[in-house]
C-alpha cells in the first residue's frame, strides 16, 4: 500500500466492511513498538462525552414558550 503525498492511505474494501468503518467514521491509531493499528472510534462515548462538556453552558434563561415564539412567523 503506498502513502499519498498528503500522508492518506486506502483502507481496503474487506477491512472497512469488516470493521463498519463508512465514510465520515471516525478512526483512532494506536503505535505498539513498530507496528501501527487502526481501530474504529466509539461513536457512542464520544457523543455522551459531547453533551457532557456542554451540560450547563447555557447562560439566556427563557422558557419554551420564548423560543418557539423567536421560531414561528407571527
């Protein structure tokens, strides 16, 4: 397999079905000695961990009435 000038590889067609990994899949690798691994990130740890770093960041307090008043056309 040849490295292209921007440093990308093609994951082959076998290894991606094998491993779920679609376009837009998000991908970790792992260094062991001399030898690279490429392994599918958990999409789901990494949604929970999204929520819970904006858990709280909101600062305008409003109701729903608010916002879906913000939202419609009246």
């Amino acid at each position: 397999m040849r490295v292209t000038s921007k440093g990308q590889v093609t994951i082959p067609q076998h290894i991606r079905e094998k491993l779920g990994i679609a376009p837009y899949s998000e991908v970790d690798f792992v260094e062991d000695d001399k030898r690279v691994y490429i392994i599918k990130k958990d999409v789901r740890a990494r949604n929970e961990n999204i929520f819970d770093k904006l858990r709280g960041t909101a600062t305008v307090r409003m109701t729903t009435d608010d916002i879906m008043a913000l939202t419609r056309d009246e």
